[in-house]
C-alpha cells in the first residue's frame, strides 16, 4: 500500500512530508506516528473536494450565482442551468473525494482495533476517523439520495468484489452519521491542542446538529445546538471579514476548518479561479494581472438580497475591477476566501471555514421557531444581524420567521456552501430557484427529481448494480 506522507504544521496548516516508498502495511499502523501519518489522508481529501467541486454544486446551482467565464466548461454550465448529466466533472469529482476519504477513515478505524497504542492517542484517531466518514456520509446522502455505505477496510480486491455495493436508503446512512457522530463526540471530549483543523467534540455536536434539523427533528437538533452554544468555546467574531482572509486560522467563531497552505504542492487553495472574474487584456486585481476564472460570479439577485447598512455586502462582493491602463469595469465578483496580494492565485493561504458559530446559532433559532418558540429565536437570529450592523427584528409569526431566516442565511454564508442545502431541506428549492429563473428569463427550470443528482457514470461503469436516480 502506497502512501504520500502528510502532518500538520502546527495547529494551522498542512505540510508535505517527503513520500515513502511502497510502505508496507504490515509494518504501518504500529505506533502512534503512524496514526499521525494516516489521518492526514482523510482530511486532505477534504481539500480536494473544497477546491474543485463543492461549491459548484451548492452555490452555483442556485440563485447566489452563475458564470461569467467567457467560454464555460460543460460542467460548469450544467449546474448553472441546472440540467445536470451523470457525465458532470463537479459531480465524480466530489463522489471519489469523499468516498477516498471514507476509504482511509475506514482503514484507520478498523487498524486501531489491534494497535498498540495509548488509549488516549487511539481514542483520539478513532474519533477523528468517524467524524470525517461521518462528515463525508453527510454530504453525499445530500446530494445524491441513498449510497453504497461501507463500514471495512479493504484488504484485497476479491474483499471489494463480494462486498455488497449496491446503494442503501437514505435512512440507513442517517442511521451511520449520527452513530459515528455522537461516538466522535464522546471520544474527543479530552482531546485538546490539535487545532481546529482537525475534529473535536464540538465539531461532532453541531454537525449532529445540523444532521438532526435536516431530518426535522428538531427537539434532537436543539438539544446538540445547545450543547455546543453552552461549551462557552466559540463566538462570533467582530470583524466579519477576518473570517475569510489570509490568516483566518482559529478565529474564535471557527468550529472546523479545512486548511490549505501557500508555497506547498498541491495544498494551497485556488479560490480565486472560482469567484473572481477572467477579464483579458487589462485586470490589475492581482500581482502580475493574473486572471481569475469567473466561474461563480454573483447574481444581481444576491447582491440585492443585503439589506441598506448591510455591512457584509462590501466584505462579500465588489463591483468594480481596477483595470491596469486605470480606470475601473464594473462587474460583480467575490471576495470571501481570495487573498488579492498572493503572487499565484492557484496557491492561496486561505482556509476554508466548514463549521462556525453563526451556522450554529441560526440552526438553534430555525429548530426554535419551529418548535414554536419564535420569541426566543428571534435572539439568536438577532445576535447575527446585529453584527452585521443590522436591527433587530421582533414581533415576527412563525411563517415570517422562516423567511427571514432563509434571507439571513443566504447574506450571512454566500460562497460557504449552504444555499442549495438550505432550500432543498426546507423544501422551498423548487419555489425560490424557478421563481428566480422566471423573473431573469432564463429558460431553466427545477423539477422534483432534480433535488437529487445524478450518480456519477464512471461509478455504474464499474458496477452495473449501482442504480441511477431517477429522471437521469
């Protein structure tokens, strides 16, 4: 078995080791450096599937954004116009990433059972291990319905042959999720000083959090919220923008983080590809007037989506591009994640910030107010507004709550890959995204079955039994 040795550079960041050759796995997974080694793998993953297809296919999909680049890939166009085909690049990316990741989870599981480790150290990487399949589960039972849920490490590839992959219920990977989530919890309740790369109690609980409100169960989404607002651990930041520039490491507000890092192969971030426009012949955004991509530029209808005094506007999205013979063009991009004076814009520092305390505090007003105790929830929601330089709404109805919610949500974590979710947990996808469409006149339309995508052709090339989704 073959490996590409990595470890954390302190709490912040990843660093490359030099590769090792033909590691044998006989001789791997004895002693605590080897762990160490290990859970690398699954977290880098994660860099991966935040780099090249999560936020086409939560953000571009919806009414935050479309594409600008003057000559879009098919993928690209695919999720834009929502008519996604099973050959979709953003779609096998983000299957193989996370099933990759679950792959090495599994294997460092099932190797603790028999390692001769300290307890500490093995209750440690166990719980790292099931948060991440955990984590990975979530996201793919989300966007493609009921999966493959492999629970073993593979050892041969007649063990891969027998095993039974064909897809299960989206109840049965639920089940998975919270089992490995609130046994997480448990075993990293005294891990400390690992940073927040990496994953800990409170990531597990407001995960499980967001898990619970997804399947509406609310009273059990509340009572993991809560958990975690009464930690005392995390709060929000004051300086909004500080969540998404260079140097967003640990911020107070940040619960989980995938880290990337400049001037190390393959583990910088290339944001700016994704959210910043490609105008050629004259754009002095960056060192040298690198160009971006302008794959996910923002529409008309998030930018004016912020309310007046909305202080996450500017820090979000700008609408003038200084150009280098002066002078400015006016267009709409994005600035969160993108650090403008880094010398190659496919090597960023940034980090991308996966859980944060607002998302915990709006998940814990949503589950409130739809328990029926919108008076209280208005606080929560209130505290995110507030530091946006808002006022407080009151005397709002349950149904007025929700909307409002919905409308803070999506300025609170544009470019964040929540928006697609949002919408289709609350079931209002269809409504606001055809809604959106219509009034752009734009001839692209949601349909039922588009709430899921289609499962990767590459995947049920390989396996006939893997069924597609239907309407695909």
């Amino acid at each position: 078995m073959a490996f590409t040795l990595m470890i954390f550079a302190s709490c912040s960041n990843f660093l490359n080791l030099q590769p090792e050759n033909q590691i044998n796995d006989q001789s791997f997974y004895k002693s605590v450096n080897d762990f160490e080694a290990a859970i690398v793998g699954p977290y880098a993953n994660l860099q991966d599937v935040y780099n090249s297809s999560y936020l086409y296919l939560t953000e571009l999909t919806t009414d935050n954004t479309n594409v600008t680049l003057q000559s879009p890939g098919i993928s690209e166009l695919e999720c834009d116009e929502m008519r996604f085909t099973a050959t979709n690049g953003y779609i096998s990316s983000i299957w193989s990433s996370s099933y990759n990741s679950i792959s090495r989870s599994n294997n460092i599981i099932t190797r603790l059972e028999t390692a001769q480790i300290n307890e500490q150290a093995k209750s440690q990487y166990k719980g790292e291990a099931l948060f991440l399949r955990a984590y990975n589960y979530f996201n793919l039972v989300r966007l493609f319905g009921a999966l493959p849920i492999v629970e073993k490490e593979f050892r041969s590839p007649n063990e891969v042959a027998s095993y039974d992959m064909t897809r299960k219920p989206e109840s049965e990977a639920y089940a998975l999720i919270v089992k490995d989530l609130v046994s997480a919890g448990d075993l990293l309740a005294n891990v400390s000083g690992i940073g927040k790369g990496r994953a800990s109690t409170g990531a597990a609980k407001a995960l499980l959090g967001k898990v619970y409100l997804t399947q509406k169960q609310y009273d059990k989404a509340a009572v993991e919220l809560k958990a975690v607002i009464d930690m005392n651990k995390y709060s929000l930041v004051s300086n909004y923008k500080s969540l998404f520039s260079n140097n967003n490491d640990e911020l107070a507000e940040s619960i989980f983080e995938i880290k990337y890092l400049s001037g190390s192969v393959g583990e910088g971030n290339s944001f700016a590809l994704q959210m910043v426009p490609a105008l050629y012949g004259g754009m002095a955004l960056f060192q040298g007037n690198q160009l971006g991509g302008g794959r996910l530029s923002p529409t008309t209808d998030m930018a004016n989506a912020y309310e007046p005094g909305d202080l996450r506007k500017k820090i979000s999205i700008s609408d003038s591009i200084p150009l280098t013979g002066g002078g400015v063009y006016r267009m709409l991009y994005g600035l969160k994640f993108v650090d403008f004076l880094a010398k190659d814009v496919t090597d960023m520092d940034n980090n991308f910030t996966a859980i944060r305390y607002a998302d915990v505090l709006l998940m814990y007003a949503e589950v409130l107010n739809e328990t029926g105790k919108t008076t209280e929830a208005l606080v929560y929601l209130n505290m995110i507004r507030n530091r946006a330089g808002l006022t407080s709404l009151v005397g709002l109805s349950k149904s007025d709550f929700s909307l409002a919610i919905e409308k803070e949500r999506r300025v609170e974590f544009l470019y964040e890959g929540q928006r697609w979710f949002d919408l289709v947990r609350t079931g209002r996808a269809i409504t606001v995204l055809n809604k959106y469409f219509t009034d752009n006149k734009l001839s692209f339309t949601v349909e039922n079955y588009k709430l899921l995508m289609p499962i990767p052709q590459r995947e049920m090339d390989i396996d006939p039994n893997l069924a597609q989704n239907p309407g695909y």
